[in-house]
C-alpha cells in the first residue's frame, strides 16, 4: 500500500509542478459561477490530492489502530474510505487509459 500511495504522490507532484501557474485553493470541488471556466486539469488534481490524502488517513488509522489508539470503528471507516478512493482512482485510470486508446485508433 506504501508504495501504491508514493506512486498517487509523486503522480500529484507532476500535476502540481505542470499546474504550477494555477494555484488550487479549495480541496473539495466547489460549485463554478456562471461567469468562471473551470480547468479539467485543476479537477484532476484536487481528485487525485483527495484520494492521496485519504489513503494516508487510512494508513495511519490503520497503524494507530494497531498501536490501540483508535477505536475498531474508526479504523474500519478510514480504510473503507480509502478503499473507496483508490478505486475510484483505478476507474478513473481506467477510463483514461481507454480513452487514449480510441484515440490512438482514430485515422488522421
């Protein structure tokens, strides 16, 4: 799980260094007014820090569930959001990936 989280990370921290001229400010999608364009790109990345920072709450649920201090339930709620998260991340690759396929198939 360690190292699929570093993976998600240092995937984030490209988006972040390419997007680096726009600053994301809200962590949770906000709804757009009428008059402002919202960039694909920027979704991208506030789902992809979303999913990351699940997962780390997860693990370190997990670990201080292990150490004895978390409750049973709030272990299980964490990893099952974090599960939850990753696949919706593995959808999202998914879907990603098949997209650029049909592309790449696309005559010129």
């Amino acid at each position: 799980m360690l190292e699929a989280i570093s993976s998600i990370t240092s995937a984030i921290d490209k988006a972040n260094t390419l997007s680096s001229t726009r600053a994301v400010q809200a962590t949770r999608l906000a709804p757009a007014a009428p008059s402002q364009s919202v960039d694909f790109g920027d979704i991208m990345v506030q789902v992809a820090s979303n999913a990351a920072q699940t997962l780390r709450a997860g693990e370190s649920a997990a670990i201080a569930g292990i150490q004895g201090k978390a409750s049973v339930q709030q272990v299980v709620e964490a990893v099952m959001s974090a599960e939850q998260a990753l696949q919706t991340a593995i959808a999202i690759r998914d879907k990603v990936v098949a997209a650029y396929q049909e592309i790449s198939r696309m005559a010129i």
